[in-house]
C-alpha cells in the first residue's frame, strides 16, 4: 500500500491554486526547487503526471484534475487531525490600502485560511496612509500598502502594480473639454499622482466624482460618469484602460510593501500565505 507525503500533497495543491512553484515555495516558507521535488517524488509516487509545466506556464494535467480535489480533503483531513488538540485561535489583524483590493480578496482570504484555519482575521481597509499609520501606532499587526513616499523603506516589497486610466468602453470624453476624473479625497496619494501625470502633460481636468473608497469610483466609472487611475485587476468588470485611446500619459508603476513587526512562526506563515496569495492573482 503505497503512503502519500502530505507535505508534497499539500504543496501539489498550493501550485494548483497559485499557478505558480515560486509562489506555492513562499507560501510554505520553502524554495522553489524543493516544492518541485516534493512534486516529482509524489507524481512518481502515483505513477501519474499532475502538472504541466512549461516556462512561463503550470497547469494541471487531467490527471492532475481527477486528483486536486482529493488532494484538498487529504490536506484538510490533515489539517483536521492536528486541530483535534487544543489549538489556541490567533487573531491577525491586517491592514490593506483600498487600492489594492478587489474582487480577488475572497481567493487572498480562503489561502489564508487554509494555511491556518484556527486563525482568526480581522481586517481593515483604508488609505495607504490611514493604513501605515495605524501600523506604526501598533493598532495593526501588518499593513499591505502602496509606496507613496519616502516616509519608510523598510517594507517587504510584494510586487509592483501598473495603473491604467480605468472607465466603462462608452466613456465619452468630447475633444476639447475637460477630463472627467473620478477620485478620491485629497490626501490620496494615487489621486495626486494621475492630476500630476494630466498637468505634466498639460491635458485640462476636473473632478466630477469624489469617491468614500474604491467600490464608489467602480460605481462612477461604470456608470460612465467619469475615468479614473486605477489598478486594473480591482476595477469593475468590463472596465477597459482607455489611456491608449485618449492619448493620455502613461501612469508610473507602484510597489506594495507589507509591513510587520511580527516574529513568532504562525503569524509568518500566515503573512507568507498572504504575500504568495497576492503576487500570484496580481501575476
């Protein structure tokens, strides 16, 4: 009767879900090549082939796809096993900047939880600024922010985000008038960033829509009130970057840092499940 490594079922799942060795290897505080160890010894194991791999491409083989979602209650049962002893719940509480935020949150949240089930999460979600501002008062245990100064420099950079000039495919925008812009309230980094990119530029603007957070500039834009910068993954469904179109500047790339202060295991490996999450819907 042929055992099965739970350690290289779980990291077989991790690359399913990631779509990634490098970011399953974060995830499980390991390296790449030994994620893809783990992956051969348990594919040679079964003598089948569950991934497919190219250089720039992993995929799930149909073999693979019969396997995962046994795999995932291997894993849970796992998981399961260990919580049957006294596991004391852990409360995270994590800051995120709104402007990194978007319909992929419930996928960043369910890696977390499986990395850790008796965590309890406690989320916030504001303004860069708000946020690394309750972090340093120590309101916050992490802060997932965008960089938009030189205030700190020692957050662990997770990836880089490119913003596009975001609204509905119908936005209008007659020649010769001004930009319609939808934003948020000043102090918003992001904000001064695209009315410095227009001004640069010498292209006339104003605001037509002041949002309370992201979904409200989705909202605005969708409704076609207005265009705005925004990352393009946590913009609404269907909205297109008519930067191109409208010949307006290219906006710069930003960096999202994650700060903490935390040192013990369990909260490591939960941040590591939420950086690895992050770069992979972002990638």
């Amino acid at each position: 009767m042929k055992t099965l490594d739970v350690e290289a079922v779980q990291a077989f799942v991790l690359v399913a879900d990631l779509n990634s060795f490098t970011r399953a290897a974060e995830a499980m505080g390991s390296t790449q090549s030994a994620i893809s160890l783990k992956i051969k010894r348990l594919e040679s194991g079964l003598g089948r082939r569950l991934l497919e791999r190219t250089p720039r491409l992993v995929r799930l083989s149909a073999e693979g796809t019969a396997f995962l979602a046994s795999a995932r209650r291997l894993v849970a049962a796992h998981q399961s096993a260990l919580g049957s002893f006294a596991v004391e719940r852990r409360r995270l509480v994590v800051g995120i900047s709104h402007h990194i935020v978007g319909a992929d949150l419930a996928q960043v949240l369910k890696r977390m939880n499986a990395s850790d089930p008796a965590l309890v999460i406690e989320l916030h979600i504001d303004t860069s600024r708000v946020m690394l501002d309750a972090f340093e008062g120590g309101a916050l245990d992490a802060a997932i922010v965008l960089r938009h100064d030189a205030h700190r420099r020692d957050g662990e950079v997770l990836l880089e985000e490119d913003f596009g000039w975001m609204a509905a495919p119908d936005f209008n925008h007659p020649p010769g008038e001004p930009l319609r812009l939808a934003t948020q309230a000043q102090p918003c980094s992001v904000r001064a960033m695209a009315i410095g990119a227009l001004d640069a530029a010498g292209i006339p603007w104003q605001e037509v829509f002041v949002g309370g957070g992201i979904a409200t500039i989705g909202a605005a834009i969708s409704a076609g009130l207005a265009i705005a910068a925004l990352v393009p993954r946590v913009a609404p469904a269907g909205c297109l970057d008519l930067g191109p179109r409208l010949g307006l500047p290219r906006l710069p790339r930003r960096e999202v840092l994650l700060y903490s202060s935390l040192t013990d295991a369990r909260a490591r490996g939960a941040l590591r499940a939420l950086g690895a999450a992050f770069r992979a819907n972002a990638g």
